[in-house]
C-alpha cells in the first residue's frame, strides 16, 4: 500500500486547523485541542512545518503560529515535501543516479511519469481547497496530469 506517513496526515490536519483562522495567531494548545491532537505532536510538526518556511511563529505572551504565506499559495505538495522530503515513487524517481541497475532499468522512466503524476496533483492541490472539503477545479485524471507533466 502506498500511503504518507502518519506525521504527513497530522500536518495536513494542522494546515488546515491554522488556515481555518487566518487573521489570527494560534497556540499551540490551541491548534492541538481543534486538531484533536497530542500536543507533543502538534509542537514537533509545527517546528517542522516552520522549518519549511509554510507556518511562522511569533514569541511573547500572544504568540503562537499563522502560516507564511495565503492558503491559496500552499500546495498538498508544499506539506508532503516539508514533512517527506521531495515526492518520489522510487529512488531514480528523485534523483538520476541513485540506483546502481538504472542504465539497464527497463522501467526508470515509467516510474518517473507515475511520480510526476502524482507531483503533479499534489502541486495542484491548495491548501485553501483542502480546508473547503473539495477541489474547485475537476480532478484531472493521472494519464492528463502525466503527459502535462511531461
């Protein structure tokens, strides 16, 4: 089965906690109690996700966490990456060079489309549609998001 980690789904869930309240500035406990979240949890992804540039903190009495930047500019791909490193079904899907066998891989360059297509929809994918329950654009299916991808 592929899947993210749990970590990944849990900051997905932070995300969209703060991208819920976007004029203010959340504590910790506070986006812990609305996510249903461990605080030790909540702490360890926020520095995460700080770390990445997607979430700032402010000190003092009133601190606490906004994000960095609108939700409608923060991909799906923005939080998998800051959480998973760069999206990749297979090693020489990451990176050329990784694999000892890829200059006689028959199936490198299948796996590179599958990890763009995937990319793909997960760049495609805001952080303001996954706090508002769906996409505002048809999904497009992974063949169209394979060949634009290209």
């Amino acid at each position: 089965m592929l899947r993210v980690s749990r970590l990944t789904d849990y900051a997905t869930v932070v995300m969209t906690c703060i991208a819920a309240h976007p004029a203010d500035v959340l504590s910790t406990a506070q986006i812990a109690d609305e996510a249903r979240l461990e605080l030790p949890t909540v702490s360890k992804l926020l520095k995460l996700l700080g770390h990445a540039g997607l979430v700032e903190s402010f000190r003092g009495v009133n601190g606490g966490y906004r994000l960095a930047r609108p939700a409608e500019a923060i991909s799906l791909a923005d939080i998998v990456e800051a959480m998973e490193g760069p999206i990749g079904m297979t090693e020489c899907s990451v990176a050329q060079g990784q694999c000892d066998r890829q200059s006689q891989c028959g199936v490198s360059d299948s796996w590179r489309s599958v990890s763009g297509a995937i990319g793909g929809v997960l760049r495609a994918m805001t952080l303001a549609q996954m706090l508002a329950g769906r996409p505002t654009a048809p999904a497009k299916d992974a063949t169209q998001v394979a060949q634009a991808n290209a």
